[in-house]
C-alpha cells in the first residue's frame, strides 16, 4: 500500500507542473495567433512594414489579454492610422491598450557641461 501511495506521489510531483506548462504553452501560442493576426492586418493597412510595434499577452483565470500598440515619438500617426483596424481584431477577454504618447525631451544644449577632472 505504501509502494502505491509513494508512486502516486512521485507521479504527481512530475504530472501537476507538467499540466501547468502545457496549459501555459496553450496561452502563449494563442496569444502568438493573434499578434500575427494582427500584425498582417496593420501591415496590409500599412502597405507595408513600420515602425508600429504590436505586443500581445495571453489572458489569464485572473486576468484579461492584451494588445498593446507602441510606436516611437513622433510616429503616432501610425497608430491613429490602425486602431480601428486593430480593434476590429482583438478577441473577447482582450483589451487593445494605445499608450499617451511620452513627452520630449528636454533639450539640454543649452546647459554648460560639467568639467570631469
């Protein structure tokens, strides 16, 4: 009986994470579909590659997806070009996430650099 329950134990101890990966893998090759769902529509939009980047993260028991939309500063006109394209796309339990753009830097050629010795 104790051979049985010490087998069990040890079958469990490789099956329970093993499941956990596989699951997790389930998550991650979806949300790898829909980026490359996504990323054909914007380049088809597009006409073309850019500088737009479309990162996906794959929803969670806890948590939903999302699609985050990035550009450099300066290039938000490609993301107002395919928002609408995009969010046309994105799935249930998703949310399209489009970050303000950043502010500029200050310009710091005005300023006398500090000697350094």
């Amino acid at each position: 009986m104790e051979a049985v329950l010490a087998l069990l134990f040890v079958a469990a101890l490789t099956a329970v994470p093993l499941g956990v990966l596989a699951v997790r893998d389930r998550r991650y090759q979806a949300a790898e579909i829909i980026a490359a769902d996504i990323r054909a529509a914007v380049r088809h939009r597009l006409r073309g590659e850019s500088l737009l980047s479309v990162e996906v993260t794959p929803a969670t028991r806890t948590r939903r997806g999302r699609v985050v939309l990035s550009t450099p500063s300066g290039y938000e006109c490609l993301t107002e070009a395919v928002w609408s394209t995009v969010a046309k796309r994105v799935p249930p339990g998703y949310e399209l996430v489009v970050p303000r753009p950043s502010p500029a830097a200050p310009d710091r050629t005005d300023h006398a650099l500090s000697r350094a010795a």
